[in-house]
C-alpha cells in the first residue's frame, strides 16, 4: 500500500492523520484510540512514514488501546502484510535475499522486512510458504504442501 492508499484506510476507519514534531527522540508516531487519531513524526523520509502509518493503522484496526508487546508484535505483523504483497517478496528476495536490498526494493525499512520474514513466512527445506497474519500456516499444513 502506498501512503494515499493508507490515509483512505486511516479515514475510512475514522482516524485522522496529523504530524507533529515530538520531543521524545524515540518516538515515531502512536494511536490514540480515544481521539480517534494517528500522530507521525514530522520529519521521517517518506519510506519511515509509510510504514510507521500502516504500523500505526493496524493498532487501530486491532482496536488497541495501549502499545504493549503483544499488541505491538500484532500491529508489526498486519503492517508488515499490508506492506509487502508475497509475490513482491518472492520476485524481490530471488534478486537479493539481503534485508537492506529487500527493503530498498519494496520501499519498506529493514524492520518491516524482518517482521515479514520472521512472522509472515514459514521456510521447510526449500520452500517458502506465506502466513496469514491473523491464522499463521499450520506445521501439519505446511508439511503436506511440502511433499
């Protein structure tokens, strides 16, 4: 998805989007459920914008009130998938498996790449096989595709 595609996913979740300049150093962007709003780091080159939003889209569309490690390994799992479409992966990582060329050629940071490859895909022997961010594939099922 690109930045346009996300910003009609934020509203048609009613969610506005703003950028601001934030003190903290760390922070790059959050959701407040209860405003009903997305804030980004004013700054951030527009890879960085593109996948803190769909990060920040995904604790909305989860519902998330507060960012705790299950709720933020949730929100980098569905951003990831919005993100990176698996064929785009396949085609990108037979060209160059290196995270830094993968996320340079689907315009997406390293995280994102790395969240995709640790929580989107399931390997077995040669194979590589897409999970669903929301069921994952079966080991069971995963096995029988690969024989």
């Amino acid at each position: 998805m690109r930045i346009r595609e996300l910003l009609l996913e934020a509203a048609a979740l009613g969610v506005s989007v703003h950028v601001q300049h934030f003190d903290d150093s760390d922070l790059l962007g959050y959701y407040s459920r209860e405003e009903a709003r997305i804030v980004l780091r004013m700054g951030m080159t527009v890879r960085e914008t593109r996948c803190v939003l769909a990060h920040e889209i995904s604790h909305a569309r989860l519902g998330h009130e507060c960012s705790e490690g299950a709720e933020e390994r949730r929100a980098d799992i569905m951003a990831a998938s919005m993100l990176i479409r698996p064929e785009d992966y396949a085609r990108a990582e037979s060209i160059d498996p290196d995270p830094n060329a993968l996320a340079d050629e689907l315009d997406v940071t390293v995280s994102v790449i790395r969240d995709y490859q640790a929580m989107c895909l399931q390997r077995l022997g040669s194979r590589t096989y897409g999970r669903s961010w929301r069921t994952g594939l079966s080991g069971a099922l995963a096995r029988q595709l690969s024989s």
